[in-house]
C-alpha cells in the first residue's frame, strides 16, 4: 500500500513539474514577427509607423505635432486651422463625403496634405481624376528577390542610383490624374509614375502610392530612411497632424482560444487554471459542503440612507461642497458610460460627450463651464446650487 502510494506522488510531481515547465516556456517563448499591417503611431512592429512618427519633429522643429483620432470633419469642428500639415498614411483611403469635402476645403485654405496609400476612393478620387492601378508580378511573394527603384523627378532630390525597395510592395500606381493642376514629383526605374502634387485652391495635395515605404521597416532598412525625408520635405515646416483614424483593422476572425492563447496574460492564466484543475483531480480533493441555511432577504435600506446623507448636507449649508461632489459624481457617470478621459482636451470631450450621449454641444458645454468654475468659488447661493442640479438632470435625463 505505502509502495502504491509512492508511486502515486512522484507521479503527481513529475506531471506537476512538466506543466510547471510548460507554463514557463509559455512565458519565455519569443514572439513571432507581426508581418500585418498596421500603419499605425503606437506600433513598432515592421509595418507600423511609430519610428517614422518619432522623427516627425527633426522634420518640422518646434512645430506643433498633433495626433487626430478623429475624422476631419469632427477634428475641425467648423474651424478651419492655419498653416498646417496633415499626414495619412494606410493602405487605404476611404472617407466619407463629408469628410473628403472638408479636407479639400481646409487644402483651398492654403493648407498641405500628404496622402501615402495604394488606393484613395470616393470624393478625393473623382475631384482629382486619380486611378491607382496594381501591378501584377507572377508568383509574387514577400521573400521576391526582384525589386524596383524610386526616384524623385526634382534634381536636387534626385540619387544617381536611387532608393531601391523589394517589388512585393511595390504594388500600386497613380495612372490617371488631372494634368493642369498636377506635378509629377516621382517615379519608379521604369518611369512608372507613383508620387504627385496636385494644387488644390491655395494649398496642395501630395498623394504616394506606396505607404508601406513609410514604414518602420523601410525606415531601417539600408538608406531607405532618406527616401521618406525627403518626400516629406514637400510639406512646409509648420504645425503638423498625424492622422490615426483611417488605420486598417484587422479582417482576421479568430476564435474564443485562439484570442486567449494570443493573448500573454490569458495564455498564463489558462495554463495555471489547467495546472490547478489537474492537481485537483490527481489529489482526489473534494469539498464536502454542508446545507446552506436560508437567510432572510436583508431590507433595502439604500434610499433611506441616501436621503439621510442628504439632508444631512443640506442641513449644512454648505451649497458649494454639495455642487462640487454632483459634478465629480457627473464626470464619474461620463467615464464609466462612455469610457472618455476627461482628463483631456476639455474641447474635444465636450464634442465626445455631446456625440455619444446625444445631449446638445451646448448644455454639455455649459455643464462643463459651470463644474469649472466650482473650483474657483468660495460659495454659492442655494439658487445656483438648484440651477446646477437641474442642469445634471436634464443631461441624465436625456442622455442614451
């Protein structure tokens, strides 16, 4: 029996330590390489963009560098800025007709936008007679030896032999466009035209067919990272926006433990939830639970208690502590609704706030004001404590 059981241990510490060091190579394995892409600030894998957004200001020192996670006409907000760049960088360019409209308007303003992606649809297409055209290479793949050159049509930019790139993402470029109004600032080492200027009221449009160029990966890549300064040279050293709206998504569907096992700390979780589980069962625990008593439904003493806790502060008198706590309790409700930080950019949460709860911009702003000033009061008056308070309830009482 005392040999049975023995065996019986060492059984239970050899799977113990195997699944012990299955957790920690979980742990410990290296990632694969994200080939996806991304295009995005925040990403420093080699089709992201972070290391191309970092050197933004070697190219426009002392410029004001601002992110838009918005769409132009939401970013404008019927405001057209002032000597400003705006940089897209996807794969793909898809705006709404307002928001193309917008851009174009702000672009007649004298302002510059830059434009690196293979296809540009609606609006921006047809005002600009432009069509990106693929190339099809036979047998195409990401490890093709072949590749192409770029090569700016401006002398002084021009390399004698140069920027060479592999062909696989070479894949688009610009074949129609509208002639009296365009410049051709580049092309491939077979005349291929894929980098324009085209004139847009005071201001201009630049429009590259090949993002992947102005990647993290190109960026490292040989002196490919010349190549991007200098198509980015076109724009005027002034304030800057890098767009993150238009950033691609991932069309890649994946299942419940696909998700969990991609996933660092769920993949963990899932082996320590599967090392408990098989401990269990080779232990033989079990939990021997006596009959639970029936208790009393507790009585819900809740709104007693609120109201005693109001008249409480009421009692007090002390209008302005009662206001100030309404609109912390106001901005509570708004971050965890509508998952806004507003900490930020008071303006931009007045129109987040204003768009996803469907109260007007206006109350929302004049809510906002009124919390405001509660921090630079000494009192107020029990009027403007009422006031207050009806304000937040209309917002409560007619948000979504």
């Amino acid at each position: 029996m005392k040999k049975s059981s023995s065996k019986h241990t060492i059984l239970t510490w050899i799977i113990g330590l195997l699944l012990l060091l299955l957790v920690i190579a979980a742990i410990f394995a290296p990632r694969p390489i994200d080939w996806s892409y991304s295009f995005s600030k925040n990403d420093d894998i080699p089709f992201g963009t972070r290391l191309v957004h970092e050197s933004l200001p070697s190219l426009f020192p002392e410029q004001e560098l601002v992110t838009a996670w918005l769409n132009p006409t939401s970013f404008f907000d019927s405001k057209i800025p002032v000597n400003t760049n705006f940089i897209f960088i996807n794969g793909r360019i898809r705006m709404e007709d307002t928001d193309a409209r917008a851009l174009i308007k702000v672009v007649s303003e004298g302002n510059h936008v830059f434009i690196a992606a293979e296809q540009v649809y609606g609006v921006l297409a047809d005002t600009f007679e432009l069509d990106f055209k693929p190339e099809i290479v036979p047998g195409m793949d990401f490890f093709n030896r072949d590749s192409v050159g770029f090569h700016f049509a401006n002398p002084r930019l021009k390399k004698q032999f140069g920027y060479w790139y592999p062909r696989w993402m070479t894949r688009f470029y610009i074949t129609d466009y509208d002639s009296t109004r365009t410049t051709v600032l580049g092309h491939d080492h077979m005349g291929k035209t894929n980098f324009i200027r085209v004139k847009q009221g005071n201001g201009f449009f630049y429009f590259n067919s090949n993002p992947l160029a102005f990647t993290n990966y190109h960026l490292l890549s040989r002196d490919n990272s010349e190549y991007i300064f200098k198509a980015l040279s076109y724009l005027p050293e002034q304030a800057t926006v890098w767009d993150e709206h238009y950033k691609p998504s991932s069309m890649h569907q994946e299942g419940l433990f696909d998700f969990v096992l991609s996933n660092r700390s769920l993949r963990i979780a899932w082996y320590l939830l599967f090392f408990g589980v098989l401990v269990m069962f080779v232990f033989g625990a079990r939990r021997k639970q006596r009959a639970i008593p029936l208790l009393k439904r507790p009585e819900n003493t809740s709104l007693s208690f609120v109201a005693t806790v109001a008249r409480l502060y009421f009692s007090r008198r002390d209008h302005l502590d009662i206001a100030r706590k309404r609109y912390t309790y106001f901005q509570e409700f708004l971050r965890n609704r509508y998952y806004l930080d507003t900490a930020g950019d008071e303006s931009r949460v007045i129109a987040e706030v204003s768009r996803k709860s469907g109260v007007s911009e206006r109350s929302v702003a004049a809510l906002f004001k009124m919390g405001n000033r509660l921090e630079h009061l000494r009192q107020i008056s029990q009027e403007d404590l009422e006031q207050f308070n009806r304000q937040i309830e209309f917002f409560y009482n007619n948000c979504r």
